[in-house]
C-alpha cells in the first residue's frame, strides 16, 4: 500500500517530511502483513488517499456522507475488496487542518504527531476497528499506540 497525500489547504503540506512518510507508510504495511493478511494481499499495490481539507469541506462531506452536519478532526472510508483491485483504492482518510491543529494545541500534543495520530486513526477504521463502546475503544487505541510507537511516538502517555 503507498501514502497519497493531496493538500487542498496548504498549512499542514510541509509537516511531513519525505522519511516521515516513507517510515510511516513501511509501518501501516508491516501492520497490515502481520495483523491483517487478508487485507495485506488485496493492498499490495492499493493505495490510501490521504486529503488535507478545509474545515469547510471536511464539514460538507461530513454532511454529505454522515448526516452529520458538523465539523471534525478526521473522517475515513474502506474500500470494498472489489474497488481495491479495480481501482487500486485501500481507502481515503480526510483530515481538517485548522481542526487537527486547534485540537493539537488543546491537547498541547506536537502538530506531527497529532496528524500521525489521527491518519492512524483513520487507517484502523479502515481496517475495521470502531470505538463504538468502550471496549472496541480500547482495543483500537491499544492498535494505535501499538502503530505509533513504532514510530517512536509515546502518543498516550499522559492519557493512559
């Protein structure tokens, strides 16, 4: 699976760096050949849309999509197994940049890692993990901690 960035607001565009992405994209693939096999062999040459938008926009789709009419950090869409291999699509992830850095700052988090966080995020709502109840809530932050750490990133440290 290769990392497709499309920046539509420009405020987050020079955040990450080309290892950055390179070591991030070999860790969501290592997680997927290890956690997820059966994804692993549909996204080998899938690639995941990752969209910096506008909190506007994010608010539209959100809108359009959800029913919801209101803005957020991140939304994510899976692709059925069909459109992975007919489109090559793993999934898109759309994230809100003057949301993902008002949210950074409120939770005194670094701006990268925050971004890394909730592209984490996303990408295990792809793969199926929900925090709908507590315990689905847990297990999808302990596979996030388990991803981020993997990048050196203690992102829950003063939160577990």
């Amino acid at each position: 699976m290769k990392l497709n960035l499309h920046f539509e607001s420009q405020s987050l565009e020079t955040l990450l760096d080309q290892f950055t992405l390179i070591e991030f994209e070999t860790t969501l693939n290592k997680y997927l050949s290890e956690y997820k096999p059966h994804l692993s062999r549909v996204t080998t040459n899938a690639i995941l849309e990752i969209y910096f938008i506008t909190d506007l926009q994010i608010k539209g789709i959100n809108s359009a999509r959800r029913g919801k009419d209101m803005v957020t950090d991140v939304l994510s869409w899976e692709m059925y197994e069909t459109d992975i291999q007919d489109n090559k699509i793993f999934g898109e992830i759309y994230l809100s940049d003057d949301y993902v850095v008002a949210k950074a700052n409120k939770k005194s988090k670094d701006l990268r890692q925050e971004v890394l966080f909730l592209i984490t995020h996303g990408f295990l709502h792809i793969c199926g993990y929900t925090h709908e109840n507590d315990t689905e809530e847990e297990l999808m932050n302990k596979e996030t901690d388990y991803i981020l750490k993997k990048l050196d990133i203690d992102y829950y440290e003063d939160i577990i």
